[in-house]
C-alpha cells in the first residue's frame, strides 16, 4: 500500500472508520464531522467514498 498524500497525514485508519460509522449511522452530517476531526469537507468526502483510506483496499494489498 502506498504512503497517504501529506496533507491526510493527521488521518488514520481509525479516524477514517469513525469518520464512515457517524455519517452512515447519520449521527452527523458531513459539515459536522469535517468541524469534529477538524478537515475539510472534501476529505470527508474522500473518506466516505473510500477515494483515501479505503479499508477494503488495504486488507486486500495486506492479503495479496
């Protein structure tokens, strides 16, 4: 897997599992979670979609 881009380098993989478990459980929006981890709207986007820390991914390049 390769190293995340500099400017995400104050998330990790547990910031980005909270960051999916509040906004698909709806317990807060994107504005708040963004406000809450203290990034941008955008990088909880990216977060979300799975654009940068994609779990799925990582176990996938740590199994193969």
């Amino acid at each position: 897997m390769r190293k995340p881009m500099s400017k995400y380098r104050h998330m990790n993989h547990e910031k980005a599992e909270e960051i999916r478990a509040l906004f698909f459980s709806r317990q807060l929006k994107r504005k708040e979670i963004a406000q809450k981890f203290q990034v941008s709207e955008a990088t909880v986007s990216r977060v979300i979609s799975g654009l940068i820390w994609n779990v799925r991914k990582a176990h996938r390049s740590r199994a193969g």
